[in-house]
C-alpha cells in the first residue's frame, strides 16, 4: 500500500477503505473515539459510548450543523420529549407501520433481520465462490433490491439460495413484520402506554401550531431538533451505523404546496450532483447520473425547490464536516420502499469500507403528518394564506351538547366530540345536510382500536350559518424533512480523515472546525523553565476561543507529535530555548508537517483563524519563516 499517495488524495475508493479498517479501527479504540456500551459486562449490541474525544467531534460536528442550518436559515430550534404516549405514534402511523421484517430461527427463535441475512448471504457468496456471470448478476440485482422486498420475496429468495440460520444452521420461518420502537409504560399505575421516540419528528409536528404562532402566521417557515432517537434494532451492525440509541438533527420545514419554489434556491441550482434515480433503480442498469440541481428540478427528477434546496444544503453541509465529496452520492427511493408518510424522498448515501449506506434521508412527507394529527388529537394544525381580494364565504359552526353525549355514549362520547370538533368545512356542510333529513346520523369511531358504531340524535347537535368576508384562507402545510444520523456521518468522517505515515503512525487529518482540540502545547522538553510560556499560551489561546492540550509529559517530542496526530489535533506549538529568548514558538501542521517560527503574540490569532477556516495554511507559511526542527524532533 503507498501511504504516501493515500494521504494526498482526496477520494478513497471502496476497496482502499477496506486495506485501511483494521488500523482504522485499531486507533478509534486505543484513542477512546468510542466503545460498545457495558464492556466490562460483555457488552451490548448496537449500544455505543463515546470517549473524550469522539464526544468533542459530535459535539463540534452538532455545532457546525447549528451554524449551516439553524443560524443561517433562520430556524425555530425546539428540544420535545424522548418518551411519547402512544395516541401520537399511532395518529402518525408508527404503531402500524414502524417495522422490519424479521425471521426467526425455527428450533431456538433466534430473530434475525431478513434483508440483512440475505445481504450478508450473497456478499458471502460473491467474495468466496467461482460464479458464473448470469448468477453474479442476478446475486447483485437482489442485493441492490432486497430492501424493497415484500415479505413473500423475500422468504422466496432465502428458499432459493438456501438460506439457513448463521448461528446455528438451522432453517429459517416465514419473515414477519417486527415493531422497532421500544415500548413504555407512563405512571406508575401502566394504564398509559407509551414509546421511546424513534424520531424526533413527532415533537415539532404537535407543537405546530405554537410554533406558527411564535413565528407570526408566517409559511414558509422550518423547525429543527437535535435529540436522541431509540429503535430496537433486529440486526446491529457496523459500528455507529446501525444502533439501538442512536443522536438525531432533524429538520421540519412547513411550505405552502401552491408556493413551492425557495427564495435561496439561486445559491445551489447549479451545483451538479450524482443521482441515482428511483427509475434507473426499477428499470435501468442503477447507474448515477451528474445532474445541475436546477436541472432536476425542471425535469421533476426533484418534486421540488424547496425539496431540491435542501438536497443541496445537506451535500454542503457533509463536505465542511469533512466527508470526502467524491464519496456521497444522492438515491431516491423506488415506490415500492418509501415510507409510509411520504411522497418523494431522496437519501444522502455516504461511501463507507462497508459500501454506500444511507446517513441523512430528505423527504417529502406533503401534508401526511399534521393531517394525521388533526385526525388523531382533534385539534387543526393549519396555516393561513393571503388572498388577492377579500371573498364572501359560509361559515358553519357545530354547538354540541357534550354533557348529554357523554351521559349517553359514556366513553364512546369522548371520542366522537374529537372526531366531529376536527371536521374541515366542507364535511361540516355534509353532515348538516344529513340532519335536515334525519333524526340522527351513523359515526365511525374506533375506541382503543376497536372500531364502533355510534348515533348522534339531532337534538344533541346544532348548527349555526352565517356569512363572512374573507381575508385569508387555512391549509394544511406541506413538510421538507431533512433527518441527520449524527453516528452515522461521524463514521463518515472519521474513515474520510483516517490518514497513515506508515503501518504504525496512523492520524486523523480532521477540519479544524470538526476537531476534537485544536491545538497542543508541547515543551521540547519536560522541565519548569518552560511553566511561564505554557501558562501564557494556554491563556491566551482560551481567551480568543481556541481549545488546547498540553503535553509536558517526559516522552520524545516526536512521539508527542504522533500522540497529538493520533486524536486529530490539527495544530501544535513547541517551546523552545528560544522562546525564553525571544518570546517565539513553532506552529506545526499535521498533515504536512511543516512548522513556521511565529512570535507568541501572532500565534493567538493565526491559530484561531486557522481553526475557524479563515485562512489557510499555505498563507502562513508564505507569511512566516519554516523552521526545520533537529533529525531527533521530527516526526
């Protein structure tokens, strides 16, 4: 392998990302990035810890997704609650429809996740046996398909290739579908079930209206969220990608459906980016196409501006995070894989040693969701719209006698006063239509999911009509979703910024913005003459922003450099016995391992222009003398 061209280049191929893993992985773990949760008990599955330094990555790549988004778009931040009472997953369609499929070890009941089982089956079979193209082909197509599979498929296709269970060898059941969302009672008394959030979408959609509300009746407008997320996974797996608690940063961005275009469109539509579309999934070869944003939304490739303006905020986003920009590429769903809330969605799909796997997904969920809720809770979740010219409209208001309903349906009332409160105008015409010809009307209600049929007497109901000019009139907004994995992106950037001299010295070549310190402070020797410059440098680089590490330990100071490199420390300055002279330090850069001389009173500055993208390095070394460190101090 030549290290020295790896470290150049700034595209990895998949096959060099896999050469690199094992000293990848060697350094995460001796350097604390993260760990498997509960080690000294054994550990558990898709439960992952991080250690300082991978705490302060997260947390630098949490901030950078502050500024990109929330800062610069002007978002309406939110932090909703973890735990969430079941009425809202099931109004959102998380109860019925949150699932995997699952098979089960027919002897023991060992579950598996399917699609998994038969991805790792063929990349198995690929990789070990002399197979004929035809059989490559077909191995491949439903590789790249199986997760749109129906539950019959995909029990056909482990029947075909003679799937058995990997831990046992035993044969396997029929795939069913598995809830990943993990249950909770609320209170102590159980009666009020609940779940973990498997998203942290739900919070903003309930609290629309307060939000709209704050934000002066203004659309468009987004809301974000950074939290944790909880899904019982079936199959944890590579690392941070498939966990069971797992950090989020979503993005809710409320539209109205007659206004889709964006106002900041102009700023990406010429970025041209890779696609791979849902058509050339189902019915071409899966090849990626370059195409203009601009470009993909005039040919509806893109539903939309506002879909296709955050598709490339995120692509923005990703390479200042340090994701190697050659290695993302952007998938659209295929009809049959979409979720169940949305009508377009496209994945932001990161090149990882273990192939492109999806890290932030962007879909279109139109109205899907504060319909829902309006359904579910009965209260309206609508914005209003300006109209060219006032207009005169019908208004009907329903007075219902809710003392009497709830004497007569006792329970059921409850439940029918919430159905009938959330009508929209229209069905309040409708059913005013039907008492003028009846004593009372048939409802459809469902009680703790049982459906029921339940009659309303018309004495128990009243209209009242009148007429009124019109402003504005109410709709139902329609949602962007931008959805970041924050583990799965870490990942990303981590295996993008893994660097090695050689087999031994491995190092992150992290953007400073992203690092976990920015800066070391290293005595070329361990000894006391050296305290006052490292009080003075540790002063004033906190003053002006800039985190720092000093290591005075007795150690070479070429180790401490490779010690420093190895947790991605972009920056290092050396005292010296010149510096008691005349008050100078050397800066070093990790990649190059260049260092300039620099007096005390710019490295301040330089280091914390440095760090925030300001200036570059080339810049300062064209600006300050190279120093050349003794053949015992280079690294």
């Amino acid at each position: 392998m030549d290290f020295k061209d790896l470290n150049a280049q700034a595209t990895f191929t998949n096959k060099e990302l896999e050469e690199r893993r094992k000293y990848f992985e060697d350094l995460i773990k001796r350097r604390y990035f993260f760990n498997q949760g509960f080690e000294i008990y054994g550990g558990v599955a898709g439960l992952y810890d991080y250690g300082p330094p991978g705490c302060a990555i997260k947390n630098n790549l949490l901030k950078l997704w502050r500024e990109h988004f929330i800062l610069e778009e002007d978002m309406l931040e939110i932090s909703s609650t973890c735990i969430t009472p079941y009425p809202v997953f099931k109004a959102s369609g998380h109860v019925d429809r949150f699932t995997d499929l699952m098979v089960k070890d027919v002897k023991n009941g060992a579950g598996h996740r399917a699609d998994k089982l038969i991805e790792a089956f063929i990349e198995a079979k690929l990789s070990k046996k002399k197979l004929k193209p035809e059989e490559v082909k077909e191995l491949e197509e439903i590789k790249q398909k199986v997760e749109t599979f129906s539950a019959q498929q995909m029990h056909d296709v482990i029947q075909k290739l003679g799937i058995k269970s990997p831990d046992t060898g035993n044969e396997l059941g029929f795939p069913e579908p598995f809830n990943l969302m993990f249950g909770t009672p609320i209170g102590p008394s159980g009666q009020l079930p609940g779940f973990l959030r498997p998203e942290t979408a739900q919070g903003m959609f309930v609290n629309f209206n307060r939000l709209n509300e704050f934000n002066g009746g203004r659309i468009p407008f987004a809301a974000a969220q950074i939290g944790l997320g909880f899904r019982n996974e079936i199959a944890p797996r590579n690392g941070l990608y498939r966990v069971r608690e797992f950090d989020m940063a979503e993005i809710e961005h409320f539209f109205d459906p007659k206004r889709p275009e964006h106002p900041k469109f102009k700023y990406v539509k010429d970025l041209k980016l890779p696609l791979l579309t849902a058509k050339s999934q189902e019915h071409g070869d899966g090849s990626v196409t370059q195409m203009t944003l601009e470009e993909a939304v005039k040919s509806g490739t893109v539903s939309n501006e506002t879909h296709a303006y955050f598709i490339g905020r995120t692509f923005l986003f990703l390479v200042e995070a340090g994701v190697n920009q050659n290695n993302i590429r952007f998938r659209q769903h295929m009809s049959n894989e979409m979720a169940h809330y949305a009508c377009d969605c496209w994945d932001a799909e990161i090149e990882f040693s273990h192939g492109f796997k999806e890290c932030v997904g962007l879909a279109n969920r139109s109205a899907f969701d504060l319909e829902s809720h309006t359904k579910g809770s009965g209260v309206k979740l609508l914005a209003a719209r300006r109209l060219p010219e006032p207009r005169k409209v019908t208004i009907i208001d329903i007075t219902l006698d809710k003392k009497e309903i709830f004497k007569a349906l006792k329970g059921d009332g409850n439940e029918l006063t919430k159905l009938i409160e959330g009508y929209s105008d229209e069905q309040k015409a409708e059913l005013m239509k039907k008492f003028e010809t009846a004593d009372s009307v048939e409802f459809d209600i469902k009680v703790k999911e049982v459906e029921k049929k339940v009659q309303l007497p018309k004495a128990l109901i009243s209209f009242k009509v009148s007429e009124q000019m019109q402003q504005e009139e109410k709709f139902v907004p329609y949602v962007i979703e931008p959805s970041f994995g924050v583990g799965r992106i870490f990942s990303a950037i981590l295996e993008h910024s893994f660097r090695m001299r050689d087999e031994k010295r491995t190092f992150f070549h992290l953007p400073p913005k992203i690092s976990p310190i920015k800066c070391s402070i290293l005595p070329v020797i361990s000894h006391e003459k050296y305290n006052d410059a490292i009080h003075k440098l540790k002063v004033g680089l906190t003053k002006v922003g800039v985190s720092s590490k000093v290591d005075d330990t007795g150690h070479a100071i070429g180790r401490r450099y490779a010690r420093t490199d190895e947790l991605g420390i972009p920056f290092g300055i050396t005292i010296d016995n010149d510096t008691l002279v005349d008050d100078s330090v050397t800066l070093r850069e990790i990649l190059t391992t260049k260092q300039i001389r620099i007096p005390i009173n710019d490295v301040f500055r330089v280091v914390s222009d440095l760090a925030d993208g300001l200036i570059t390095w080339d810049s300062v070394l064209a600006k300050y003398p190279l120093f050349k460190p003794n053949a015992s101090e280079e690294n």
